[in-house]
C-alpha cells in the first residue's frame, strides 16, 4: 500500500510497526555519529515499541531518554558527556526517569558510564534485543549493562520504526575488519557480518509499497559485503536491488578504495535508478601516511578507481574523508593530500583534525602533529574543498544544467521555495508558485540557475 501522500505538505511518517499493546511509557531516543546510528536507533525504537513502548515527541515528554553515541572522535564523546551532566538536572526534578547509553561509547566505556549514577541501562551495538528488558528492570531500580558483541548479529527480522518520510535507510551489515590504525570502529562494533541479500531486498520492497521513494544501504563497508551462503557481492546486491524497486533511487555508503571493483562500478552503471554518487574516503594523499593508517591502498591505486568511475559514469559525483595531522604527518604529507583533492575535484568532504582514540594502534604511534599545526593544516583543507565545490556547482548553475530532484518538502527559509535532491546527493532548493501539482516524493526537473557551495537553486521546467 503507497502512503496517501498529501500535495504541499511536509513529509508523511513512515508506517510503523505497531505494538503488542501500549503500556503508556513512552521513549525518546537521542542519536549522535554516523547513519548506522540513526539506523540502530529505528531498529531500537522498533524492539522497544514491539513491547509497547512508544516514541516521545520530545525528552520532556519522555519516561525513557536513550542517547544513542558515537565513539569516533573524542569531541564526539565530549557532546554526550555534556549532554549527560544536563540530564542530570532533569532527573533531580523528575526521579523516576529512566536514562540509557547506547551504542558505540557505551561499548567502549562499560561499566565506568553506571559510575556516574545518572545512567541506569548501557547497551552495546550488538545487544539491543535486550533493551526492553533492561529498562524494565531499570524501571524497577535496578542498573544494567549489556555490551558483549556478536559475530552474527544483524537485527535483520527487526522492523525498523522509522520517522522520515521517503527515504530510508537498510543497513546490510554490522561491524568492519578493515583494522584502519586511527579507528575505534573494529572495536566498538566487532567484526564484519552481513545480512542474507533476500532479506535486503525484501526490506526494499516492503519500504517501496510503504510509500518511500529512496533507500540508502548502510555499513562500515558496503562494497566488502557478502552473502557467503548464497556466494553473492555487493555488485549482485546492488543489481538484485535496482531490479526489484526499478523506481526507486538506490544509494549506498560508505565504500572502501580497496573493495571498489570494476563489477560495482559496471554495476552502477548499468542501472539508473542507482545514484550516481559515491563516497570514496581517501583519508590522505600521502603513500606513507595510507600505509601507517592501514589502508591497504596506495594513492595511485585509488585515482585509478577514480578514473574508472569517471569512465564508466562521467556525471558521476565523488565525495570523501580526509584526516588532517596524522600521526608523523609532515608538510609535504599535507601538500599531497591537497594535491588528491584538486585533482579528483570532489563535490564535498567530510574533513577532520586526527584525534587519538585509546587501543587503536595509532594511540601507540603518538599525537605528534601539535594542535595549532594539525588546525591549520584542516582548515587548508576546509577552504580548498568550499572553493572546489563553489566551482563545481557554479559550473552547473552557468550551463543550466537541469537535474532530476527528489522533492522533500518546503526549505526551512521560504515556504515559497521547496527543496530536494539530485541523484548526485546534492541539496537543490527550487521556487514553488503553488500551481503545480506534485507532491513529496516526487521527481521533479530543476534548471539551476544559482549556486554556492553547498547548495544549488533553480526553476521547476
Ligand atoms: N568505514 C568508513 C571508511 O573507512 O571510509 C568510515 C567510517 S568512520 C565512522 C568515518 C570517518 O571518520 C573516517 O572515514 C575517518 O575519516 C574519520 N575518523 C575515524 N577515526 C578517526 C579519528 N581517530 N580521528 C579523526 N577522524 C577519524
Ligand atoms: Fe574504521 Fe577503517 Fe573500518 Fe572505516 S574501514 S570503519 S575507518 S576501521
């Protein structure tokens, strides 16, 4: 069944699963990090609301807050410390709140995060099948922890509960044995693990008649999934997938350099209704710095992936991670990696200043690089990517380019104007006179006419 849709209105929520029964408590779930977080947290919200839980609209209308946290960078655990001392308030004024860490620092911190007597339940990536039976004990006064990680679990009969209108995100596999030195990941969430492609592609199909309009497969390492009992790839669940939803656009983050084949990109590019856009994190431009980090490629190697990518799909979008003051990372490292960027010319980045984590193995290599150098070396990086990408989407806007948009909604400054996304992941915002009579999740032509850096405006053609 589609979702009725309603013509100028927001996003429609997604059909849910619906509860055994209601017990009136209700839950809020705080999510932090990356897109498998915010999967997890549907996946948990899904576990909790088959118990009869059901989702708060906000943490002051919540018997239950869970802040679902991300290890990654040590600033990303500072936001949940902080987050965590302002609850404390909240649960002076109200005792009987329940207050959970989940995920990936509460697989790294354990027991130290039951310390603080703020939290009562911490529940690792891979225990979230226990949730429901540990706020129940929390409920009842008493503190739990759940942290021990699997090696075949992958929630993939959980119902998902999810909140967005039309796109939705499957993760396809859990955990990463890639073992990159700088990278807690291996650790927080254990080694590598797929799901079945047949229950990825019903999941597809069930999202399709529930009315949404784009899916995401998700994993630390998409392109090093496999089915190992069926003896499929990513490429065969890629294809599996565009030929069960034929209209339905097919995304897929993020991939390694070292796993992207020529059978993937042949793959992507035989299918239209797969994206043509790919995350490829090169982390740096330096050979020695690749092989300190474990990359288990070289640069030359992966502007090779590049140029096939390019030939296969010449629209096609890159965008990447870049990691700046590596451990022994020198000036001529730095220039490299410049080096990378104006030479693939990606569309956009996600750009960070190196922060040790503990047990990784770079923790042992030392933090060598000192903060002033490390920050400046970022924002070198910063303002060559905004510029790279200011030329990029200007150059579309002067040759009025007209792209395929997903429409989303309203943008957040004029109601006016609405927004979606190109096929190349990139935010279009475009007028609306109100004649028109397309909806939220419609496919829509847009001549872009203006840019910046990060966005691009049009008219509906
Ligand atoms: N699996 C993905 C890959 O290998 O490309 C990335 C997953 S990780 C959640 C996202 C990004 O965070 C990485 O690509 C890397 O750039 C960054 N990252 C991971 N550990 C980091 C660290 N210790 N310091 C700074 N950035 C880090
Ligand atoms: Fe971390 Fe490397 Fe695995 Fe990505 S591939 S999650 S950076 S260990």
């Amino acid at each position: 069944m589609h979702l009725d849709l309603p013509i100028l209105d927001q996003a429609a929520p997604s059909v849910a699963a619906q509860p055994v029964a209601e017990n009136g408590k209700k839950v809020y779930v705080e999510t932090y990090g990356c897109q498998m977080n915010v999967n997890d947290s549907e996946i948990v919200l899904g576990v909790l609301n088959a118990e009869g839980y059901i989702p708060a609209d906000g943490p002051d209308d919540a018997d239950v807050i869970l802040l679902n946290t991300c290890a990654i960078r040590d600033n990303a655990e500072r936001k949940i410390h902080e987050r965590l001392s302002h609850l404390k308030h909240t649960k002076k004024s109200n005792s009987d709140l329940v207050v959970g860490v989940l995920g990936c620092m509460a697989e790294r911190l354990r027991t130290k995060l039951l310390d603080t007597q703020l939290v009562d339940l911490v529940v690792g990536p891979d225990e979230y099948r226990r949730v429901p039976e540990l706020v129940a004990e929390a409920m009842g006064g008493d503190r739990g922890i759940a942290v021990k990680l699997s090696r075949v679990e992958t929630y993939d009969d959980i119902v998902p509960l999810r909140t967005e209108g039309i796109s939705a995100w499957i993760s396809i596999m859990r955990g990463c044995d890639k073992f990159c030195t700088f990278c807690v990941v291996p650790f927080t969430r254990g080694r590598e693990r797929s799901r079945p492609l047949t229950s990825v592609v019903d999941e597809a199909k069930q999202l399709w008649d529930q009315g949404f309009k784009e899916i995401t497969l998700l994993g630390q390492n998409v392109n090093s999934y496999r089915d190992d009992v069926a003896g499929y790839d990513f490429a065969d669940l890629l294809a599996s997938t565009a030929r069960a939803v034929p209209n339905m656009r097919i995304r897929y983050t993020t991939s390694h350099p070292q796993d992207m084949s020529d059978k993937l990109i042949d793959t992507m590019a035989e299918w239209d209704n797969i994206c043509k856009y790919i995350h490829l994190p090169v982390q740096s431009g330096s050979n020695r710095i690749l092989e300190l980090m474990n990359r288990t490629y070289t640069v030359e190697h992966y502007l090779g992936r590049i140029r096939r990518i390019k030939q296969a799909m010449p629209t096609c979008a890159m965008s990447t991670d870049i990691i700046a003051g590596f451990c022994t990372e020198t000036e001529d490292d730095h220039q490299r990696t410049l080096d990378v960027m104006r030479e693939v010319r990606y569309e956009g980045a996600y750009m960070f200043a190196y922060s040790p984590r503990e047990n990784t193995k770079a923790w042992k290599m030392g933090d060598d690089v000192p903060d002033d150098v490390k920050n400046r070396r970022l924002n070198e990086i910063i303002a060559l990517q905004n510029s790279i990408s200011r030329e990029i989407n200007l150059a579309e806007a002067q040759s009025g380019i007209i792209h395929p948009v997903l429409v989303e909604g309203p943008s957040k400054r004029n109601d006016a104007e609405w927004k979606g996304r190109t096929d190349t992941n990139k935010t279009v915002i475009f007028t609306h006179d109100g004649t028109r009579g397309y909806i939220v999740g419609d496919t829509v032509q847009v001549k872009i006419d203006r840019a910046n850096s990060a966005t691009l405006f049009g008219e509906l053609v």
